[in-house]
C-alpha cells in the first residue's frame, strides 16, 4: 500500500516537523548517550512485543 501526503499534508509537515524536532532534542537533552540509546533499546523492544516483531 503507498500512501502519501496532498500538497496540504506537506505543508503542515514542513511546518511542524522542525518544532518536533526541538521539543524532543530538548526533552532529551538530560540523557547523555549511553542513556537515549538504552532508552531507545528499550522502547524498540517494547514495539516489537506489541507488534510481534523482533527486537
């Protein structure tokens, strides 16, 4: 299935995505590396148990 965004879709894309970016950089600026990366291990592991995929 392809799916993709109107030209509309793609405007608001353009205009949100840099203000997510930042939130998140900022919400995650407390963890030094070795912390976003075990965080992130861990919630693929939690996507992949709720997905039935593999970790």
């Amino acid at each position: 299935m392809l799916v993709s965004l109107t030209a509309e879709g793609r405007a608001l894309y353009r205009k949100v995505m840099p203000i997510a970016r930042k939130w998140n950089g900022d919400l995650f600026d407390c963890l030094d590396e070795k912390e976003k990366r075990a965080l992130g291990e861990a919630l693929d592991k939690v996507i992949a148990a709720m997905t039935g995929g593999d970790a």
